[in-house]
C-alpha cells in the first residue's frame, strides 16, 4: 500500500524509515512523533488510535483502515478519501467498502 501511495503522491513515511520500529514504544509515542512532523498517522490498531484521538484530539489527523487485502484498492480509498479534506485533528475511518470522515 506503501508503494501505491507514493505512486499517487503522497509522502510515506513508515515506522521502519522513521528509525522508530523495534523499539517497542507506546502508541501515544508514534502519534507524538507524528504530529511533530506535521504528518497524518496511517494505522491497522483502530482501537488504540481512535482512544488515543477522544482523549487528545490534537493531532495532524489519523487514518484508521480495516484489513484489505486489496491493498492497491484500500491506496485508492486513502487516496480519494483524503482529496480536498482537511485532517488535522479528524479520524478519517477507511473500511473494505468504504470511508467515514469523523
């Protein structure tokens, strides 16, 4: 999906290019780490993500997906999903079947 993203333009950054992964850091950590860099938080941990959005909504936003193994399709749900949205502070939920802005 990584790939497919960056083919449509997005800047990608994953945890293993950021120099965090295998460190075992917390949740909150990652969603720091994010937002100091002004960068949307792309994650399969919904339930962790969306607790960590109600209690500090301040963040560059996060993207929550459902396992697809369709990853080019879940790229191009991302992708038209996020056109002309702004996320800061927004969970943006990307389902199999679609996509729900909060």
């Amino acid at each position: 999906m990584v790939k497919v993203l960056r083919e449509l333009g997005h800047s990608v950054i994953t945890v293993l290019e950021s120099g965090m992964a295998n460190q075992a850091l917390p949740d909150i950590e990652v969603l720091r780490y994010a937002t100091s860099q002004d960068r949307v938080l792309l994650t399969y941990n919904r339930k962790h993500f969306l607790q960590l959005h109600r209690d500090s909504p301040t963040h560059a936003g996060i993207i929550v997906c459902t396992y697809d193994p369709d990853a080019v399709g879940q790229a191009d749900k991302i992708h038209l999903a996020v056109k002309d949205v702004e996320l800061s502070g927004r969970v943006l939920r990307i389902y199999r079947e679609g996509f729900r802005l909060d």
